[in-house]
C-alpha cells in the first residue's frame, strides 16, 4: 500500500495526521506501512496535482475524503466528523479508508 500526506509548508494539521495516520496503520496490524510526507509549496503544483487543501491523505493515489466541487489551492483542508468541521478525518473514516484499499 502507498500513502501519501500532502501538506503546505508549516501546516498544524501534519503532525497530528501523521499520528492518525500511524494509530489507524498500527491498530490495523500494518506495523511495517510507512508512509511519506509531501510539501505542496505553490499553486501551481496544487492545480497541477488537484492538491484541495492540507492535510490530503492519498492512498494508492487515491483521495477517498475527497469532495467534487473543491477548488485546487495551498489552503488548510476542512473534513466533516460528527457533522462539525475539522482539521483531520475521523479516525474511524480513515480507517475504514485503509481497510478498503487493503
């Protein structure tokens, strides 16, 4: 499995993804999956890879949070949890995420 996080540089949001990210991984049982860090630095990259805020989880490439209508663009990314926005997917969404791209 490939995972990606995409963030803008000195986002508040990549630490603790990264952490989700690692909880979700290890409560899976996937120890050994590692995962990269990407810096999505300016606007055109963002256009040009569909970049719609920080942070962006892909998995296998794949967006599954995503939501059409999104503009590309170096912006801090909003997720719905429990009907409120936050800055990062529910845990439980993400691992749903992991477990259907296994």
């Amino acid at each position: 499995m490939e995972i990606e996080i995409q963030v803008v540089p000195d986002c508040p949001n990549e630490k603790p993804a990264a952490e989700q990210l690692r909880r979700a991984l290890d409560g899976l049982g996937l120890t050994d999956t590692m995962f990269t860090t990407r810096i999505i630095a300016d606007q055109a990259e963002a256009e040009r890879i569909g970049f719609t805020g920080s942070p962006t989880i892909l998995i296998n490439g794949r967006d599954p949070f995503l939501e059409s209508g999104r503009p590309a663009g170096l912006t801090c990314r909003v997720y719905r949890t429990a009907g409120r926005p936050t800055g990062l997917p529910g845990a439980d969404r993400l691992r749903e995420a992991l477990i259907s791209a296994l």
